[in-house]
C-alpha cells in the first residue's frame, strides 16, 4: 500500500450482487470502484472543487483474487497513485475480507473534467492535494 491517505468504505455483499457462479458479478466490483471514488472524491474536495470538476474513467486494470459470496462484508480501501500527468492520476483499490485476505485489486485511471467547458484540463495542484498528502 501507499504512504498517502487511505480512504475506506464497507460492502456486504447482497443477492442482487451476485451471479450465476454464486459470487459477486464483476459488473458490480466496477460499480463499487465507483462508488468507492465517487465517496471519496466526495467527501475530502472543497466544494469548489466539486462544482467545477468532475472525473471520468479512462483505463481499468483489476486482479479478480478471491471470490466473495452473498453476505460477505469486504472493506474497500483507496488511495492515489504516484501517476499525475496532465488531466490523469491514477487511483488504487483493495476490498479485502474480514480474514484480511485481499478479493479484488485494482488500478484505474481518471481523467478530470471541467464542468463548464466540458474538456479535460491539467490537475490543479490543489485539487490532488487531499489525495496525495497525509494531514
């Protein structure tokens, strides 16, 4: 993991989330990776911040581990990456189970938007801040 400010957030895994396998779908790992950034994103961005941008998905890379099974809880943990470059920054997360055995890892990129024009833009130092460094 990194040494940059974790953010966590606690699933369990519910009968609509799960497949024909008798797991959680893949599908809805992806949701939850948004879910998990959208909070995050959320709730450490100055609402100025949140009223100018917003962040789109450009790349995903996801190690599907161990399989989670309805009524499982899982805590999901995220934090930036060391990848800012220009309109992107990547972020990562874990959902690790209750044995503290990692599930699912991933990695995504994001790119930031500004609202007004609809355009990709550099990411402003001040922006990322929260993400990158511990308070």
């Amino acid at each position: 993991m990194s040494e940059r400010p974790i953010f966590e957030m606690t699933f369990v895994a519910a009968p609509e989330h799960i497949d024909e396998l008798g797991h959680v779908n893949n599908a809805v790992w992806v949701q939850w990776m948004e879910q998990v950034a959208v909070t995050h994103w959320r709730s450490v961005a100055d609402p100025e911040h949140q009223d100018a941008y917003f962040w789109v998905v450009v790349r995903h890379e996801i190690d599907y581990l161990r399989a989670v099974l309805e009524g499982e809880r899982i805590t999901a943990r995220t934090w930036a990456g060391e990848n800012l470059k220009g309109a992107k920054f990547d972020r990562h997360i874990e959902f690790v189970g209750e044995d503290g055995k990692t599930r699912v890892r991933s990695r995504t990129d994001w790119a930031i938007i500004d609202k007004v024009s609809g355009r990709p833009i550099r990411i402003p130092p001040e922006v990322v801040a929260p993400f990158t460094t511990p308070s």
